[in-house]
C-alpha cells in the first residue's frame, strides 16, 4: 500500500514501544538493495511535459547493536536517480543516522537520533517552451529526542523535541549558460511536542500539543526572509484487535502564523485511518487528512493539504498480493497563493520470490489541475521493482 501517509504524529505514536525490545533484540547487520526502472509521461512533474525513462537505485545498510539497557542503530543510505535522456534531472542522496533507544530505569524511556544528509539534486527551469537544467546541492543535520514517562494505570507522558537545518549551495546551470544563484533557502525546522496518553486493553485515548517552526534565510530567488509558526493541538484515538481491524483518529485545530503576518489562519484539522480485513484475502484501508505542511511542499513557506485515499490488497496466494487505489487532494500554497487539485488511481502486483527477494510491477495514473498547466494535466506511468534484503 503506497498511498496511505502515517496517520497521527510523525513525533508522537499512541501505541508504545515494548520495554522487552532491548533484551530481544540480537546485534547484527542488515543490507537492503531496491533497483527500480521507470517510465512516464511526466518526468520534469513541471509546465513542460517530456516523457522519459528512468532507473532509481537504492541502496542501505543497518546495524544493530544490543547494549546494556537499549539498542544502539547505526544506518547508512544511498539513492540514485538515472534518466535515460532528460539527465539534468539525475538525483544522489546519502544519508547517516544514529539512533539510540535506552530503558532509563523501570518508568523511563529514551530514544535519540542524529542524521546527517547530502543531496545533489537535478531540476529543470523552464523558459517558454525550452527547458534549462539546473542543479543543486544541499546539506542536512537533524537531531531528535523522545522521553516517554509511565505514570501508572494505563498513564504514559511523552515528550519530545527535534531539530533540522539545510544548507543549500549554488544552483549550477546547465553549460553555464547563466551564473550560479542562490535559488535554494537555507531553512531550520525546530519541533516540540507533548503528549498524554492512556491505553486500556485494545484502545488508546491522547492528548497532544505540538510547536513547529519553519524558518528560510533569505537568497536570490527569495528576496525576503519567512518565518512561520504552527501550533496544533490534537485529541487522538487509536484501535488495534486481534481480528485486524484498525483505527486511528486525530482531531484538533492548528493554528499558523506568518512573520509580518504574511499569513495568518486557524482551522481544524484532522487525521484517519481505517483497516479492515474483509475475509481471509481482502484487506480494505482508508485515509483523510486535513493540515498544514511546512516540509514537503512547492511554497516558500508552506501549504495547506487535504487528501483522501482508498486502497484494496488482495492476496491471490500466500507470495502473490494484488493491490489497488484510489486518490483525490487540494493543496493550497500559502504564500504563492495558487491552489492545485489532484486525483488518480494505481494499481500493482507483487511476488515474494522468497523471504529475502520480492519482485513489484506498478501503474500509476493522475490528473492535476492547476493555475499553471491548462488544461489539466495528465500522467501515466509503470515502473518494475526489485527488491533484495540481506
């Protein structure tokens, strides 16, 4: 299932972590190694539409420490995108991160983590009807901290803070044919997050409040700084049974407010989740969600997003799963003031060809209206996966 995003907090989970995890856990090292190929109708995703195909390497590397009282991880990852002809549009990423998960006495729980990441990214700059490659390198520290408190009676307090920074260089364009600019925003990303939580037997009730900040220097192409700030509150829900139903439900208000009141908005939000067994082989799960996104987003600043999505997973046998889906989103930038509205289905099939090696086929279709692409846009595309642990 491809489609559905986690539901609740990306900080704060409602079902807690068990405190035998450290004494289960063996030392060890883990490789995973994905190689897909791609082809689509839209491969710049921009107003000039080129099809093209691609290949995406993804390569990474876990080990595992056991130590007195908790688990140290140590993760390394790198991807690679390769296009057959639009190269200006390769990608390399790597990225390190040390995780540590630490039993601090009989009612404490810790978890840290620290990341490193480097990006070279491709991009297209489209003039008229011509297209201009670009390219940019950025660098990313991260650092997180989680405490989880048991209060007794079914009680958890959790709190937790983390932070990130990106340093973005010079955007390089294609034969030199401009100067390099600063295109790209050095942005920090501060979070803080409280959460209650009581769990009774199947069912998890919380409360939560969480800061974030969002911060871009100012650069060429921004010629002012933006800041923001987003303040949610949230009262969540969280059902798991043993038949494989599971809910999970977030609902609250988020309140953002921009630097100099570039904007300023308060709206309820929510976030769901269902899954629901429909018989030994059928699987039925859906999402909705509703709220601001600082991170993943085209704005200088950010969007706000609704997105609502269906899926079914059949299994034909025990190594062959069927699945299919459906999708429909609005996305709001908040400071380019542009609304663009998105839907589209896929559908894929997957062999497990042993425990270690699966094999994916996948098609995908969309539609995307937007103030910059009239008509509606539309694109296909089908990729093949291979994917090989060890």
């Amino acid at each position: 299932m491809r489609f559905l995003c986690p539901c609740l907090l990306a900080l704060l989970t409602l079902v807690p972590t068990s405190r035998a995890a450290a004494g289960e856990t063996k030392s060890g090292t883990s490789v995973v190694f994905i190689e897909e190929v791609h082809a689509t109708s839209d491969a710049l995703d921009s107003v000039v539409v080129l099809p093209d195909i691609f290949r995406r390497t993804s390569v990474s590397i876990e080990h595992v420490s056991a130590i007195e009282g908790g688990v140290l991880t140590l993760g390394a990852g790198w991807n690679e995108t390769r296009f057959s002809d639009l190269d200006f549009e390769d990608d390399r990423a790597l990225s390190l991160e040390l995780k540590a998960d630490m039993q601090l006495g009989d009612r404490v729980e810790f978890r840290g983590a620290l990341g490193y990441g480097w990006s070279d990214e491709g991009d297209d700059f489209p003039i008229g009807d011509l297209v201009l490659g670009m390219r940019t390198t950025t660098h990313t520290l991260s650092a997180g901290a989680e405490i989880g408190v048991d209060l007794g009676r079914g009680f958890s307090l959790i709190v937790a803070a983390a932070q990130r920074r990106s340093f973005a260089g010079d955007t390089h364009f294609e034969e030199d044919i401009l100067p390099p600019l600063r295109l790209e925003a050095d942005k920090s990303m501060p979070t803080l997050a409280l959460g209650l939580r009581h769990s009774h037997g199947e069912r998890t009730f919380g409360l939560s409040a969480r800061y974030s900040a969002v911060d871009l220097q100012q650069g060429d192409a921004l010629t002012e700084a933006y800041s923001a700030r987003l303040l949610a509150l949230m009262a969540e829900l969280a059902l798991k049974r043993e038949s494989g139903v599971a809910l999970g439900l977030s609902f609250g208000v988020e309140a953002l407010r921009g630097e100099a009141g570039i904007v300023e908005q308060v709206r309820p939000a929510l976030r769901a989740t269902v899954q629901l067994p429909l018989g030994p082989r059928v699987t039925f799960a859906a999402s909705l969600a509703a709220g601001f996104d600082l991170d993943d987003t085209d704005d200088p600043l950010g969007s706000w997003r609704e997105r609502g999505e269906i899926e079914l997973a059949i299994a034909l046998r025990e190594a062959l799963m069927l699945g299919a889906g459906i999708f429909a989103e609005r996305t709001k930038n908040l400071v380019l003031e542009e609304t663009e509205h998105a839907h589209g289905a896929y559908a894929e099939i997957e062999y497990r060809v042993s425990d270690t090696v699966s094999v994916l086929l996948r098609g995908d279709w969309e539609q995307i209206r937007s103030p910059l692409f009239r008509p509606a846009k539309r694109r296909q595309s089908a990729f093949l996966r291979i994917k090989a642990s060890i």
